[in-house]
C-alpha cells in the first residue's frame, strides 16, 4: 500500500452487498468475452486474473436459463442443469482465490433471441418481431408460460449457488432481456395483470427478483441490472420519464442495483462519441431513491473522478467493463500508489468486436487480454530474460514501442530508434483526428514505462537505412516500420490498381490529410473500401474544415465493419449531421477526368465530377528496409542472428494487431522453438 494518496482510501472500503461483503469498491460488471461456455478455461483465467488485479466483485456475461433462451450463434454461458455446474465452479474458484466475490448474470433474452439452436419458439410479452434480424417472430406468453420462466430463472439461482456464486443477477436491461421487454409500452402490449399500468408491467420483474431472493437470499446476495434510460425519448424508459417510478417501487428489494443506459451501443459508446462519467446524468438519482448499494458505469480510467464519484454519494461501486479489460490491475495500482501505471482503456471497442464475430475478447491496450490461459500470458509479469543478447527495434509505431517496452521489461538491452520526431507512429496521427484524442494513450503507456527501464534506449529522428542497421551490430533487429495508405485504389473489392489517367482529380490518402495537406480542391470524394473508421473519420474532419463532402462506399453502409465496434449508427449520424452526402452501393471504377464509379448490383456506371478525391481502401507494409537487408544476408555475413519484421510492416490490421504482435515478438524472443500450434487447445470431451 506504499505511497497511496489518501484521497482513494475512499475506494479500498468494504461494502456489505446483503449476505456478503465486497473488499473494495471496484465492480467489474458482466459483459461478453467470445469465450464463455465454448472456452471455459480461458474465460475463467480472465476472470481470475481481474480477481488477482484487486477487482473486489468479478462477474459473468450473459448465462441462459434454460433451452427456451438459446443465444446462439453468440458465445455466452449456459446454466440450464446440473451438467454446466463445473465450468461455472472453475470460474467461481478463479475469483474466490484471489478473496474477489463471484457474479453471475442469469437471462432470459424475450424477443432478443431467435433459438436457433434449439429451434424453440421465443417468448415475447406480446406477440411480435424479434430483435435480431431475420423473417422470425415469437409468440405472445400465457401465465403458464410467464410461471415456466419464473421456475427456471429459480432453478438456475438454485445452480449458481451450487456452484458458488456469491451474487445472482436478475437482469432488465440492453433490450436483451425478457424482462425489461415486459417493462416497455412498445413490446408490451398486454391486458391482463401483466400489462397496462406501470405497477403490471414492473411485475414480472418483481416476482424474480422475489423468487431469487426466497431461493438463494440466504447467502447469495441478489442484484438488478437495469436500464434507466434507453436515450429515445418517450418511446422508451427515460431517467426523466418512469425509471424513477420503477426503482422506487423495488427499491429495497434486490441487495444492490447495477444500473446502466441501454442499448448496448448506447452503454458502450466509444470514446469518439463519448466522455469518460458520460452515464452520470442519467444514473444520478438511483442513490436518492434506494438504501441498496449503487453500481454504475462510464468507462472510468481516473482515479479522481472514481474517489470523486463515491465521496459524493452519486455510486457506492465503480463498475467497469472496458477499463477492468485493458487493466485487470487497476485497482492494485491505485491501491499501490502506482498510478502512473495503469493502461487506460482507449474506448475503442475492439474488446466488443470479439462477441460481435464469436472470437474471444482482444484488447488493444492488453495484448494479454483473452491469452491468460491458452498461452499463459499475464498482464503485470514477463518471464526475466535469459541472455544479455541487445536488440535493435526500428520504428516507435504501437508495434515498436510494446516490443521495446515488454523486453525491456524482461531485462534485455534495447535500442529503439524512430525515424520522425516523435514516438506513436499512426497512433500519433490518428489520435489528432475528430474524437481520438484517447489513441494517444497506446503511445503513452508505454513512453511512461520506458523511465523506469534503464536498460532502453530511444531515439528520435534517427531514420536507418541498411548500412546503419548494420552497423549498429546489434544480434537482433526487429522492424516496425509500419505501412501507409495506397493511391492506387487497391482495397477490399478492388483488387487491382485502378485506371488512373492524368486528367484524373488529384488524388489524396488519409496520409497526407493527416500530415496537414488537406485538398484545397472542392468538392472533395472520400472513398471508403476499407470499411473501419477511417473514412468517416477523414470525411468527418474534412466537412469540419469546410469541404463540400462526398462519402462513396461500396457498403450498403459507411463504415460498415465498425457494426462490430457499435459505432457504426453513430458515425453515419454524425457524418450526415455534419452535411456529408452519402453515396452507398457505389464502387469507383476509374478516376479518368471525372470520376467513373458503378453500381456494386446492377454495374451500370456514371459519372461524378469532384475536384480530388480521398482513397481509404488499404495500406501498403514499409519495407525498403527490410528488403535492403534481405539483400546484404544473401550478398554475404551479416552481424545478426535473427531479423524480423512486425505489425503493420509484416501486414497491415489493427492498431490492437500491432500492440500484440510486438508483445508476442517480446514473449517468444529467445524461448524454446514450439512445434505445432503455439497455444493451448480446449477440447470437447467425446
């Protein structure tokens, strides 16, 4: 606890949560690792691993009751009989050994879940469309149905405390459970006792939070996750509007309220379109309403505003989900003093796409994330090296400078030399972009760790050719010297250069709009074949300047990938908020004079007079360097033992790919050859 302010001794109190207490004040609320049930091992060494990091109340995703909520094709948990009690107990043991309490989120998904594993018709309030997209609707519930829910949500309470769980959620929140659908006017169009008034539409919510609490109130304690403003007005619950009226009326019964905004698009936003505590307006009156403790969340990073948050009495908790992924030890550095430290979430989703494409949860602040048990990665400690052997990085980019900053966490000497005059590489530049400030915090962390690691160099405008890589004599040269952004046209569904003429508009990359050479030409074209963030972002900022701006996809949508990220609504709205003409469907066929673009369905072209244009559609590795140096090995000695290439001057991906891939290089520098698959498999059991 050495050299901790006392201002946060605030978040090291314990809280009783009914019939059990939390060590501290840190909360990590549920939320969806690609893991779950199909990866147990995996996802109970994450979640052991935020228990080891000091999180006082470690919880599950969304686990399904029972056969009637079948959640496929999305990777969450099942606790449907006595059979799912193990993998349960081995996350329940994770946590329990680091003194953590164990939480799990029991669900019902109404309308949200189309079965299609199961093939069992869903249950609905009313009969109804789903949620989901597909020709697939469920049926109205009777009372014997409304009954059958309730024994299940029961028998799974009666699991979970078998197999140990110290906290059971009821949930209504995210638009993803049944009963938060029974809370809503626009799904619940009911006459019986069930429906109508706010006191009947609240009752179903009641009786579970009744049956659990008569089920397991004895030792487990029992929470309510619940949307208290789903941000669209009087067609929703509103923190202005009945949400008051529905803690009110529960306000003593569950043992702590978890209470969020909803959707999950809404309660997860991106740092691009919102502040860290951006919840805090809609949650604030919980705590006036309730004597129950009170978790709420914000993609907190700061310990100020957390100790602030609680000595106020606006949450007695601070829940995390994004930040408790890029540091699973926050709590342990702030507890230590050690505040410099902590690797602040970037709020950039990419931890979300892992549910979204049914893979397990990536980070990319924590290359760790998600590796705890199938590689034995941990995010605090690195094995200590095993030679003295120097290495040599070239290009302080995210690859570079998590490789330098891993090694040198291992003890190696490194020299890490950067071409420009600053480290960052694209994060630098992306980061200067409308809404990506928090991108910087990638470059930052690790600049910060490099003060306590005398054993790495830097320096700065220091661009190597070959020569100079030589001879610096290093016995390991690493190369990250990134990628750039092509002017050929070349993308996802261009896959060759695209006929270019001198006549054509002058041509632009995000380069060299992030360089400060923005089109003086008006109009401007944007040109999206690469389907993530950039080209909104390029759009964005060029209508800001004062372009007339066209946004041209080959996508039904702009954007498109960034559906995985929960981002896309909110990118197209504030493109066209900001007066972007948005030309969907559409694929550039020739920049020749005009511009010659042509329907993706039908292929009748036309043309588009504009006066440059902005091609986002791939990225091309830098790797002059490394061919010059493949060059010298074949000519002749060299004085280096091994020469690699990471991130993007491998292959261009993710700024996350480039975190881990340095990291990787760091792990595996001087270890033993692994034949095979370089990771731990989890098998079915035949």
């Amino acid at each position: 606890m050495s050299g901790r302010d006392p201002i946060f001794d605030i978040l090291f109190e314990p809280v009783k949560i009914g019939p059990v207490t939390a060590r501290n004040r840190f909360y990590q609320v549920p939320h969806c690792n690609g893991m779950g049930d199909r990866l147990p091992r995996g996802m109970a060494a994450m979640r052991g691993t935020k228990a080891e990091g000091g999180w006082a109340v470690v919880s599950t995703e969304e686990i399904s009751i029972d056969h009637g909520t079948d959640f496929t094709p999305s990777i969450e948990g099942r606790l449907w009989d006595e059979g799912d009690i193990p993998y349960h107990a081995r996350m329940v043991d994770a946590v329990h050994a680091y003194g953590s309490l164990a939480a799990i989120e029991l669900c019902q998904q109404g309308i949200s879940c189309a079965n299609l594993e199961s093939r069992e018709t869903p249950l609905a309030p009313s009969a109804q469309t789903l949620i989901t997209a597909g020709p697939l609707q469920a049926r109205a519930m009777d009372l014997s149905d409304i009954r059958a829910v309730r024994a299940s949500h029961r028998a799974s309470a009666l699991l979970a405390k078998r197999a140990g769980y110290d906290i059971v959620y009821v949930y209504a929140g995210h638009d993803l459970s049944l009963a938060q659908h029974f809370l809503l006017p626009r799904y619940n169009q009911r006459r019986d006792e069930y429906g109508g008034s706010l006191e009947n539409r609240v009752r179903l919510l009641r009786e579970l939070i009744e049956d659990t609490k008569e089920a397991v109130g004895d030792t487990c304690a029992v929470a309510v996750r619940l949307a208290v403003d789903e941000l669209l007005g009087a067609d929703g619950i509103e923190a202005a509007g009945e949400a008051p009226d529905i803690i009110a009326m529960l306000a003593e019964l569950p043992d702590l309220w978890d209470v969020n905004i909803s959707n999950w698009s809404n309660d997860s936003q991106t740092a691009r379109f919102a502040e860290e505590g951006y919840q805090d307006g809609y949650t604030a009156f919980v705590k006036s309403l309730t004597s129950k403790p009170v978790v709420g969340v914000g993609r907190y990073t700061s310990p100020d505003r957390m100790a602030a948050m609680v000595a106020k009495g606006a949450l007695d908790f601070i829940g995390a989900a994004r930040p408790s992924i890029a540091d699973p030890f926050l709590p342990k550095k702030i507890e230590e003093g050690r505040i410099e430290d902590i690797r602040e979430c970037i709020g950039c989703n990419i931890c979300v796409s892992g549910d979204r494409t049914y893979t397990p949860i990536r980070c990319t602040q924590n290359p760790t994330m998600g590796e705890e048990w199938r590689k034995g990665w941990h995010p605090e400690r690195i094995p200590p090296a095993v030679s003295g052997d120097a290495v040599l990085i070239v290009g302080g980019g995210p690859a570079g400078l998590e490789c330098a900053r891993a090694l040198g966490q291992r003890g190696y000497p490194v020299t890490l030399a950067e071409a420009s005059e600053a480290f960052g590489g694209r994060v630098r530049s992306e980061s200067r972009l409308p809404g990506m400030a928090s991108y910087q915090r990638v470059a930052d962390h690790r600049l910060t760790a490099f003060h306590k690691l005398p054993n790495v160099e830097t320096y700065l405008a220091s661009e190597l050719g070959a020569e100079d890589a030589i001879a610096f004599g290093a016995p390991h040269i690493v190369l990250a010297t990134g990628a750039e952004w092509r002017r050929d046209g070349v993308g996802q569904r261009q896959r060759l250069p695209l006929p270019i003429d001198d006549a054509a508009p002058a041509i632009y990359t995000p380069d060299d709009i992030m360089a400060g050479q923005a089109p003086v030409e008006v109009p401007v074209l944007v040109y999206d074949d690469d389907g993530y963030i950039m080209a909104g972002l390029i759009a964005e900022k060029l209508a800001l300047d004062g372009r007339d701006v066209t946004l041209m996809t080959p996508d039904a949508m702009v954007s498109l990938w960034t559906d995985n990220t929960l981002e896309q609504h909110a990118i197209q709205r504030r493109l066209l908020e900001a007066g972007v003409t948005i030309m969907a469907n559409r694929r550039l066929v020739a920049l020749q004079g005009d511009v010659r673009h042509a329907c993706v369905y039908t292929g009748a072209e036309a043309g588009l007079a504009t006066a440059a244009v902005v091609l986002v559609t791939s990225r091309i590795s830098n790797d002059e360097l490394w061919l010059e140096l493949q060059t010298r090995a074949k000519a002749g000695d060299v004085p280096w033992r091994s020469l690699t290439r990471i991130g993007d001057a491998l292959a261009p991906a993710t700024i996350a790919h480039a975190v881990y891939a340095g990291h990787r290089y760091a792990r595996e520098f001087d270890a033993p050859a692994v034949e095979g698959t370089p990771y731990k498999r989890e098998r079915v059991t035949v």
